[in-house]
C-alpha cells in the first residue's frame, strides 16, 4: 500500500464502535471509479449531536461509590437552581463541558440551566483581543473597546433574568454581568479557564474591579490564579469517559481509521493530536522524531485541524509539510473539527503519544492520552505539570533533544512505558473526569449556600 503523505480531509468511518451508532457513510457521487486505496471521505457538516449520558452509565467506569456520592451530596441540593452563561453555545472546551455538565445537574435534581450572551461583531472583536492580552499577549488598544463591552455586557444583563441561587459566569466576555447582582439573592461565582498568571496590566486593570465583586473565583490550575481579595478554588478541567472522544471503541473501528489513514500498525506509532498552532510545536515535534528515528523504527502522526479557517495555521501546516519533506513515515492529517470518533481511534492506535506544547492552557489531548492509558511526553508548560508527573504519569520535556530522548526510551523500555500509561490513565480517573467535576459544582454549591456546613 502506497504510504499517505497528506490527507487533507477528514473521513468518518462506517459505526464500527461500540455504544453509539454514528452516521452512514455517504454514498460515493455516481460515476467515481473506487480507488484501490479508498481515499478518506469527507463529512462536509459535523454528524448530529449525541444524547447525553446518564449518571448510572459512568458507574462500569467509576464504581458505584463515586456515582452514590455524588447522589449524596446532591441531595441536600435537590431543587436550588444554578444559572452557567457563557460566551458560546458551540465550539470551544467550555460550551463541550457545559452540554454534558448541565444534563448530570439536572438528573441529580440541581436544576441547571446555561444561557449565552449576544453581542455584535465589534464585541468579540473586543473580546478576542482582551482574551489574548489575559493570556499575556501584546494589546493593541482600540477605540472605545471598554465601552464596547460595558454596552454588550449591559444588553445582555437587561435580556437576562437571574433569579437562581447561584449564578456561574464563565470567562471574561460576560464578567460585566455582575452588574446585575444587587438586584439578586444568588451567590455570583466567576469560572475562568484562560491561564491569567501574566496578564497585560491594563486589561486586567480594567477587569479585576468586576471580578472582585464576585463571591468566588475558580481557576484550572494553581499557576493560573491571581491575587484576589475573594476565595478561589482549583477546579480542573475535565474529559467525558463516555463522549465520542474518548470512549472505548472496537478495535475493528480503530483498524479500519488507521487504514484509511494508510498507518502501519505493525510498527510503533507515535502521534501529537493539535491544531497547527506554532505553540504546539508540531516543527518541534518533527525534529524530534527525525532524531529519534535514527535509532528507532517509528512512524509520526501529526492529526490537526484549523488551518483552513486559520491563515496562521496553514502557514504551520505548510512549514509542517515542508519539514516533513518526503518522509512516508510522517503522517500529516488536517482534519474537521468533527472527527472525534477518528481522533479517539488515532490516539488509542497510538504507541506513544506527544504534546510538545511550547505555552499551553489546560491541555486536553494530554487528559485524552492518559486517559486511554498511553504513555505520554509533553512539554513542562501551562496545566501540563498538573497531568504529568514526571516519570510516574508520563514524561515532561523541555526540548526538541528531550523529547527525541525520551521517544526513544519509551519505545525501548516498553513495561516502563506501559506503567506510565497505567498510572496516567489512574491519575485521570481520579482527578479529571467529568464526574470529578460535578462533584466539585456540589460541593461548592453546599458551600456557598451554607448547606451542610457548619
Ligand atoms: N482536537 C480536535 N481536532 C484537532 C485538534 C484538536 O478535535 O484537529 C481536540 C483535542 O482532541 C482536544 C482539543 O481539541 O480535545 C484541544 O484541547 P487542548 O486543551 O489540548 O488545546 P487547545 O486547542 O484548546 O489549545
């Protein structure tokens, strides 16, 4: 079989998995001689959206302790009412969590609901660049930019109703909304998931006066938080075991992607799942493999996605292939931002997986990898560290020779590799699955609302 160089689409392969059905494959057009090798196909729209899971469906991965006590802990919070607003309905890790969050809430009698904010082009404008500068990048300061979002952030605190008992404010853009409070009896919490440790003064300067009018802040890491005059908590983000991620699949679902992909599975794969974002350092990931490679037999796996809509990313993807040259050992696929069920498929074909991230948020792929028990290495940044503990979890780098070191010794000591693996996907269960999570909205539900406290 002819090795892949470049799928620049992605497919979604026949249901081959196990819990869910996924969509048909659609038919090829008339008149299109099949290939002897079937090129992927395209999804050209993302499949229908699965129906959500119930509590009782994560106790085989859970135990039935984790799921009583979540039951437990709710009860003394059967019929308070929680309000979650956010910046986006669609996209993003947080609108993802939020869609399987809110139905658990509900089952367990939380009555949870979350709502989203309007605003007008110029607003998200606004917002992007007051993201990034938060994220301590350069700010550009634009015309009437602060205005712009009192105004939004006022529109939508009048279209909004807040007569819960605790209202949850995700992020910056809708911070503002906490103008409403005096006009409420709940308890206000601001949840922010952007890495706030070096932020540029003057946003910041700007925000902090609303932030610290809330009751409590919550961050995704240690490293994330700030000095505030509020209590914080650490709460971090989560995966679903159960979303089409990063649920179990057939091995014969996990064959048939590879094949597609023209991946050999008989010999050590070693994969980075990323957008090509230059802080991803896929360039870096292709230097260390090409080092590696000079002692051990691997193939690399670059799976990405964003660069058609990204002029940024396909200049990385361009720089990616370029690097790559003609090496039928580097896998390039730019795929949809709807492939979970073959990004899942990837990662659980993987040997090794990397996350050579050079600044990072929380990173997800990381919990991805460790929770489908692969050893991994990824850069020492952002909540990286939280995941990989050195050595026991997974492998930390700090270079492109680090990383192509530690390839190397994975794929030559293998139990080694394998406990790392054990221990990751141990560490995920215990501290970054979504079931983790709710407990935590219970518990400070309970604390907030002065419920079974002293
Ligand atoms: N992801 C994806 N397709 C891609 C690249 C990434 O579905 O082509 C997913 C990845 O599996 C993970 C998320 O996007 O769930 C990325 O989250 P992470 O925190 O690692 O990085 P971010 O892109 O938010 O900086």
């Amino acid at each position: 079989m002819e090795p892949v160089k470049d799928q620049s689409v992605g497919s979604h392969l026949a249901a081959a998995e196990t819990t869910t059905a996924t969509p048909a494959v659609p038919a090829p057009s008339p008149g299109v001689q099949p290939e002897r090798r079937r090129a992927p196909r395209t999804w050209e729209t993302p499949p229908a959206p699965v129906p959500p899971p119930h509590l009782d469906d994560y106790q085989s991965i859970v135990g039935a302790a984790d799921i009583d006590e979540l039951r437990f802990l709710a009860r003394e919070l059967k019929g308070k009412t929680v309000k979650m607003v956010n910046s986006t309905a669609v996209g993003g890790g947080v609108a993802e969590m939020l869609n399987r969050l809110v139905p658990l809430m509900n089952e367990l009698e939380v009555t949870t609901h979350w709502d989203v904010i309007t605003g007008g082009n110029d607003f998200f404008e606004v917002t992007k660049a007051f993201h990034n500068a938060l994220h301590g990048s350069d700010y550009e300061p634009t015309r009437h930019a602060e205005e712009i979002f009192l105004m939004y952030n006022e529109q939508n605190r009048q279209r909004m109703q807040f007569t819960e008992d605790m209202v949850v404010i995700h992020d910056p853009q809708p911070a503002a909304l906490i103008r409403a409070r005096q006009e409420t009896a709940a308890r206000w919490v601001w949840r922010c998931h952007i890495d706030l440790s070096n932020p540029h003064p003057e946003v910041w300067g700007f925000l902090r006066p609303f932030i610290e009018q809330y009751d409590a802040a919550i961050f995704s890491s240690q490293s994330f938080a700030r000095q505030l005059p509020i209590p914080q908590y650490l709460f971090y983000p989560c995966i679903d075991p159960l979303s089409e991620k990063n649920k179990e699949l057939d091995e014969s679902f996990v064959q048939k992607v590879c094949e597609e992909f023209g991946i050999d599975r008989a010999r050590p794969i070693v994969t980075q799942v990323s957008r090509f974002d230059r802080l991803k350092d896929p360039l870096g990931v292709v230097q260390a493999f090409k080092l590696a490679r000079r002692y051990v037999d691997c193939q690399l796996v670059l799976a990405g996605g964003g660069a058609s809509d990204d002029p940024e990313g396909a200049t990385v993807l361009k720089e990616v292939k370029d690097a790559a040259g003609d090496d039928p050992d580097v896998i390039i696929l730019d795929l949809p931002p709807w492939c979970a069920l073959e990004i899942n498929a990837l990662q659980r074909a993987s040997t090794l997986i990397i996350q050579k991230s050079i600044k990072e948020g929380f990173g997800l792929t990381v919990t991805e990898a460790l929770w489908k028990g692969k050893p991994t290495i990824a850069g020492a940044v952002g909540g990286i560290p939280n995941q990989i503990i050195h050595k026991l979890t997974g492998m930390l780098v700090h270079s492109v020779e680090g990383c192509a070191y530690q390839i190397r010794y994975l794929l030559t000591h293998p139990e080694f590799a394998a406990q790392l693996g054990r221990n990751g996907r141990e560490h995920v269960k215990e501290n970054f699955l979504m079931t983790t999570n709710v407990r935590r909205w219970l518990l400070l539900l309970r604390v907030l609302l002065h419920i079974g406290t002293a």
